[in-house]
C-alpha cells in the first residue's frame, strides 16, 4: 500500500504540480489516488475528488 511518503506518490504529487499530469491521469492501483489526493490536499491543491 501507499503512503504520503512513498516515492511513487512523491513523483505523482511533482507532476501534477509541475503541470505535466493531472490528478484524473492518475492510476487507480490499490490506495495510490487516495494517497496522492491527501497530499494534494496538504498543499491546497483542489483535486476534485473527496
């Protein structure tokens, strides 16, 4: 499972932020948009999804 901490949400969380991806790019494997959502919440990124 993911964590706020794992390298794959990190990598996520830059690429979306950076532009290069958006949350809904995101795969749906195991926790993984869950996981990159609350970091995006963290950072007061809206993700639309709750």
């Amino acid at each position: 499972m993911f964590n706020k901490t794992s390298g794959i949400v990190k990598t996520w969380v830059a690429m979306i932020l950076i532009g290069i991806y958006s949350f809904d790019d995101v795969p749906k494997l195991l926790n993984l948009r869950t996981a990159v959502g609350e970091v995006l919440d963290l950072v007061g990124i809206p993700h639309g999804e709750a």
